[in-house]
C-alpha cells in the first residue's frame, strides 16, 4: 500500500471541495448574508490550504522521468473509502462556522447525508425553514455533488488511477468502464448527469416554481436525495404538476444511467433493446406501478380523515388524491430519494411496511439510488432456485442465468456475501440503537434509512420528524452507516481488514 499516493490524493479530493465551497459563498453575498458567506468562504480556504498541502508534502520525489506507478487497486479502494470521510467532515465547515448547526455530529450527520444523498436530518420543519439560503443551497449542493460523486469529478479533472477509483465508486457499472477509456466513460456520465438535472430545473421553472426552489429541488431529486429548502418538503407548494415533475425525473434517476449512455452514443432503438431486455429495469418499473396502484386502492379503502377537518390525516375520499399521494411515496421511497407529500408514518400498517420494504429493495444498479438494489435481489432469488434445483438432482448441470447470460459462481457468491453483510451490520446497529432506549419502530427502520440512503424511517425518524433527538453516539453511528451504503461495504470494509494495509 503507498499511503504517500493515498495522502496526496485526498489532499487533491480537499481541493476540490473546498472550490466547491465557493458556490455557498456566492450565494451568501447574492443574498446579504455576510456571516454565512464568510463562513462558507474561510471553509473553502481552510480545506484548500490542508489539501493543498498533503499534496504538497506527500509528492513524488525526484526527477518526473524516474516516477514509478503508485497507484493500483489497493490504493484506489483506500482513496475512495477515505475520500467519504473526509468530504463528510470537511462538509461541516460552514455548518458550523456560521453556526447554524450545534456540535459536530449533528454537523457531520447532516453534511454525510447530504454528500451521501440519503436525505435524513437533524433539523425540524421550523429549522429548516429559517436556514439561511446559503446554508439551505450548500445542503442541497452536497446532494448534488455526492449523487455524482466526489471522486468522479476527480477522475474527469485528474484522470490518474482512475479505473481503480472509478470501479471502487461506481460498482453497479463497472463493466462498461472496460470498453473504453475510464476518464471518457467518466465524462459520459457527468454529461449525462448534467442533462438530466437542466431539463428538470427547466421544467420545475415551466409548472411555476420559483427559480432558487426549483434549483434546491433539482439538486435533491437528479441523484435521489431528499433535501428540501421546505420544512414541509414538497407538500409545501401544494401543486400536483411539481410533484409530478419531481415523481418523473426520480423515477428516470432510478434506471442504470448506462442506459442513457447507450441512448447517446448508439440512439433510441439499442438504448430500449438494452431497457426493454432487462429484468431489472422490467422489475423495477412494474414494482412502481403495482405497488402504486395497491397503496393508493388501500388510502382510498381506508379514507384518511374522511373529510374530518380535525383529524390530522389527509382526506382519501378521492381515489386520485389516494394514487397521487401514493405514487409519489412509493417513487421516492423506492429511488430513495426521500422528499414528502404526505406523512405516510400515519398510514396503515401495511402501506408503511411496504414502504419501507421499498427502501430496502432500492432501484437499478449504476443508478444514483440507494437500496440494496434490484439486481441483486433478483440474483439471490435465482440462486436460491437454484440451490433447490441442485439439491433435488445433484448431478445436474445447474447454473445461474439473468438476462440470457450465465452468471459466474464469484459473481453469485459477492452478491450473496454482500447480503450476509448486510444483514450483520443492520442487525448490530438495530441492538445498538434498541440499548439507547429507542423502540423497535425507531431503531429498525433508523438503521435501514441511513444503511440504504432512503432518508425518512418511521416513528421518531418518520416523515414528519427528525433524527435530531438522537443521541451523539447514534448520529455518528448513523453517519458511518450512510457511507457504507453509498459504497455498498466492500470499499468501506476493506478499510478494516488487516491485510489491506500490508505492503
């Protein structure tokens, strides 16, 4: 392991971050408000100047032409895995320089789940409705950035060791990286994630949002965030054509973004071949629309208030208004994008645990979405069929297929392992918030919002409430789980294998 090239490297990640941090600033001056600009800008010289310097201290020494390569698999995992940590606690430099967020782990666990885009907070409705603008856009820049990746940006702008960094950030695409150049393949995306995120502020600006709404909801949307400007999120606007907007472009956020590559550099029909062809895009949106149409059947059977103006659920009298609010539910819920039209903590039972179930679940591999992801699941449950199949005639020839293609034994067993470490990790972290006092509702559904970025749990972390009540300890805890599912574990894990950092 050459931690000198890891050093450097993240020292470049800070410098990186920190310009970043002007975009804050500008917007603090724009608005007259100096203290925040001050502090998003003394952030922004604060991380430059450490980066600059682990770069600077840790160089290649000697004569360029006598450079070796020093940067290979290992230290790409390294970089990645330490970038997240060092972005998420360089993130809380304006939280807590203009002194808008008290004590480091609620700062650091609002900049993890924004750079992370899992969109779960510490701040009320009230608080984040008197956030200053520079603060509320650099909440939702962070969703932004991390939607696309810090350590992308690198690859495009610095393209050294860049496929260990790029397979280490994006798994879910990494076999597209082969066919041509990592930094191309990079560029192709970030294009992409451009196009996407411009169409959709121009389309939220053509249903009359106002135009710093409409930005703040595009940074939370495009990579599956959740941070809203709102303290009542996107109910706040009260308009069906904004939620319909944002349903659209989060459920579009949710397809493997290799498929709108293939769109661009091949065209329309081998783009659809490739979409219509997969069973995880076909699972995905036909989930969508089943579930959807269940949810919204139960609302309407169960009527909310009934017109009760006392009551504080929504009237489900209107099979529409039942469907509206559901779609928009199950869309973020399974994208993990995690804005709100309505506290579906307050819903019954069933439609709360499919929800949840949802954000377990998650949406398409290579895709900004949190989750488990489809892929997977689908995957597990053929090798499961499988593992009967081999077990009923043991001398069979059996093997598992997705999509026409045989899958190899190392790929089954990663994706199975990926689970098993899933499951320990929830499982630990579900008995660690239950010893703090929290109910079984709470700690459950805490743990698989922040595992798998969804954002909003259930009870105390529900719709309508916050994870700011936790204890320190916890919001940490939380943090670190953030970053593992936004790296799917392997290049968090192998931090803390012992071996990893041998020579």
């Amino acid at each position: 392991m050459n931690l000198s090239a890891v050093a450097r490297m993240l020292g470049a990640v800070l410098v990186l971050v920190g310009g970043f941090m002007l975009a804050p600033a500008a917007v603090g001056a724009y608005f007259s408000e100096w203290r925040e600009a001050a502090a998003c800008g003394a952030s922004a010289v604060l991380c430059a100047a450490i980066g600059a310097l682990a770069a600077f201290l840790f160089r290649p020494r000697g004569p360029r032409e006598h450079h070796q390569p020093d940067y290979y698999r290992r230290e790409g995992l390294a970089t990645v895995g330490l970038s997240w940590l060092v972005v998420g606690v360089a993130g809380t430099l304006p939280f807590l320089l203009s002194g808008t967020i008290d004590g480091f782990a609620a700062a650091f666990f609002e900049s993890v789940s924004g750079f992370t885009t899992t969109g779960a907070t510490i701040l009320s409705g009230a608080e984040i409705d008197a956030l200053p603008s520079s603060i509320t856009f650099w909440r939702s820049f962070t969703h932004w950035l991390g939607g696309f990746g810090i350590v992308m940006v690198f690859v495009v702008l610095f393209p050294t060791g860049g496929r260990s960094l790029f397979r280490s950030e994006i798994p879910g695409i990494a076999r597209e990286a082969g066919h041509q150049r990592v930094r191309d393949t990079a560029l192709g995306l970030l294009r992409i994630y451009l196009g996407i995120s411009a169409l959709e502020l121009v389309c939220l600006l053509g249903v009359g949002m106002g135009t710093f709404d409409a930005l703040l909801h595009t940074f939370s949307t495009i990579p599956t965030g959740g941070f809203s400007n709102r303290g009542d999120s996107v109910a706040y606007f009260a308009s069906f054509p904004v939620e319909l907007v944002i349903t659209l472009f989060a459920f579009l956020s949710g397809f493997n973004f290799a498929v709108y590559d293939t769109l661009l550099r091949v065209g329309v029909r081998p783009a659809w071949r490739r979409l219509a062809g997969s069973s995880e895009a076909r699972f995905y949106a036909g989930a969508t629309v089943g579930v959807t149409a269940f949810i919204g059947v139960v609302l309407w059977f169960w009527g909310g208030s009934n017109g009760d103006a006392a009551s504080p659920y929504e009237d489900y009298r209107s099979l529409g208004h039942a469907l509206r609010d559901s779609l928009f539910a199950v869309v973020n819920c399974l994208t993990s994008t995690g804005l709100a039209t309505a506290d579906f903590d307050g819903w019954p039972q069933v439609c709360r645990v499919l929800l949840m179930s949802l954000g377990f679940v998650g949406a398409c591999a290579g895709s900004t979405a949190g989750g488990l992801k489809i892929v997977r699941l689908l995957i597990i449950g053929r090798a499961a069929i499988v593992a009967v199949q081999r077990f009923i005639r043991p001398r069979a020839i059996h093997q598992v297929r997705m999509d026409g293609q045989s899958l190899e034994e190392g790929v089954v067993a990663s994706v199975v392992g990926y689970l098993a470490l899933w499951l320990l990790v929830y499982l630990t972290g579900v008995l660690y918030l239950s010893a703090h006092g929290l109910s079984t509702e709470t700690a459950s559904t805490a743990v698989l919002a922040t595992l798998n970025n969804v954002g909003p749990g259930l009870g105390v972390v529900g719709p309508a409430g916050n994870y700011g009540g936790l204890p320190e300890d916890v919001q940490l805890l939380l943090s670190v789980f953030m970053i593992l599912g936004r790296l799917e574990f392997y290049a968090v894990v192998a931090l803390f294998v012992p071996g990893f950092w041998r020579r």
